[in-house]
C-alpha cells in the first residue's frame, strides 16, 4: 500500500518526540488516533482508517486517556 511509507514515517516522528517510547506504545497510538473509515473499527479495506499524527501524538503524551488526577495517583506509587 501506498500509506506504509506515510505510516513509517509518523511512526519514526513520534519514536523521536521523546525519549522512554516504547514501538509498542507508538503502534497502539497510531491504531487509536486513526480516523476510522469505513466499517467501525479494524476492516479489510481502510485497516485503523487514515493516520493522524497530531491524535497519535497527543495519546502518548496523554497517557490513552488516562486522566490527570488518575496518572497522578498511579506516579506517586
């Protein structure tokens, strides 16, 4: 497909926006910031949908939704 090269790309943009990110993290942000198109969810043709760079980046610096008060809870640990 043509958007491998284009999801590579964001991918290796947000391994470099700091430092501790796991690959794991950074393909669960992409796969979540998606713009889903098609079906809801996962399907054949459009996969996670249309990359979103600014989504993904602000699931990782944002915990995937993981409220203030609760990350702060879990840090003092």
């Amino acid at each position: 497909s043509a958007a491998a090269p284009h999801v590579a790309a964001v991918g290796a943009l947000l391994m470099s926006s700091g430092s501790g990110i796991s690959p794991g993290a950074v393909a669960r942000a992409l796969e979540q910031g998606a713009v889903d198109l098609g079906s809801k969810g996962f399907d054949l043709t459009y996969g996670y949908g249309r990359v979103d760079a600014v989504k993904a980046l602000e699931l990782l610096r944002t915990g995937f939704g993981i409220s203030g008060a609760l990350l702060l809870l879990l840090l003092e640990d």
